[in-house]
C-alpha cells in the first residue's frame, strides 16, 4: 500500500518525502513515519554555483547549481560542498541549514585574502598580570623582613638560654627562618623588578 501525506497546498507535495510504500500484514501493527518539514531553498553568492555531496570516497557526486530545493531529511544527513568558478569552496554540514526554509551560502574569491588574525597578547604583557607581579614581589620582600626578625628572635632564645635540651630546638627554627628570608628576599626582588621593567616597556609603547 501507499501511505500519503496530503498538505492543504496540494502544489508542495513531494514525493520522496510525503508518499512511502508499505507492506501491512495480517495481524501485525505497522509504523509509516513521514518527514512533514518543508523543503530548504539553498541560495548562494555567486549563483549559480555547483553543490556536490561529500562522499567518503571521492568523487564527490553532484546535486545540482543554485538556487536548489532540498529536503530536509536529505539535508539532516549528508555534508556538502560548493563550488563557483574563481572563488573557494565551502564545505558546510546539511544539518546546520534546517534553522529556515532558505539558507544562504556565501563564498569568497580565490584571489580575497582574509582579513589578518589579529596575534594574541602574550599574558606577561597583561597589565594586570605586571601589577600583578610587582605586586606580589613587594609582599615578598616585605615578608622577608617579618622572617629574618623572627629568626633573630630564635637566635636570640638560643644565646640567652642555658637549658641544652632546648637550645638544638632554638638553633634550628633560626636557621629555617634565615632560610626561609632569603628565599623570599630573593624571589620578591625578581618579581618586583621584572614587573617594574614589564609595566615601564609597556607604557613606552
């Protein structure tokens, strides 16, 4: 049997998608399912240009030239490709063109060159990123004060302290935060400096 869907147009029937051929048997339940969406008017600039279907393996088969009706089944799964004569092809997905009943292509000239990439600025020249810097390298170098008075502190427990089981305990937490001082004394300074030099290059520009 022929299973058709009848539109109130009867001029926009078709037939690939609105008719389907079944065979209903005796006792069984059979399911027709009929693709209602309207056909897509594809248009491109410049017309007429070839529309061929992306094969896996080429050729690529032709379609047919723009202004082109398709379906939208057909459209929904299959990729495609333009092409005019002196400008570049364009290969688009079908499925991206259902938005609307017209879809328009636009394809630029082989000899156009597209217009520069502007390059991205590198983080570093970020003014944030320099204050950022400077900053940081100034809590450093102001943490490295607090950290040298409290290893002097440390020391100074060591010197006045008699009691031996104590004073390995006090000799080494002064040494650490000796350590730790310049430590941050000297990553601070690095900080600090390359900021000011970073913000300094930047406003000269």
């Amino acid at each position: 049997m022929r299973v058709r869907a009848v539109h109130d147009d009867p001029r926009r029937f078709d037939a690939v998608a609105d008719e389907r051929r079944v065979v209903i048997r005796p006792g069984t339940t059979t399911r027709v399912f009929l693709d209602l969406r309207e056909s897509v008017m594809l248009r491109s600039a410049p017309e007429p240009a070839r529309l061929f279907r992306v094969r896996p393996a080429p050729p690529d088969s032709l379609i047919g030239e723009t202004p082109l009706p398709l379906a939208a089944a057909f459209l929904e799964e299959n990729r495609f490709r333009l092409e005019a004569m002196d400008h570049a092809d364009s290969v688009f997905a079908g499925s991206s063109l259902l938005a609307s009943a017209r879809a328009f292509v636009s394809l630029r000239r082989v000899a156009e060159t597209l217009p520069p990439v502007p390059p991205r600025v590198p983080v570093y020249r970020k003014r944030w990123m320099q204050w950022s810097l400077v900053a940081v390298g100034a809590a450093l170098t102001g943490g490295a004060a607090l950290l040298r008075r409290e290893g002097d502190d440390w020391y100074q427990r060591y010197q006045r302290s008699s009691d031996r089981r104590v004073l390995d305990t006090y000799f080494d937490r002064a040494v650490h935060y000796d350590h730790l001082s310049l430590a941050s004394l000297a990553v601070g300074q690095v900080l600090f400096t390359g900021g000011l030099v970073l913000v300094v290059n930047g406003s000269g520009r």
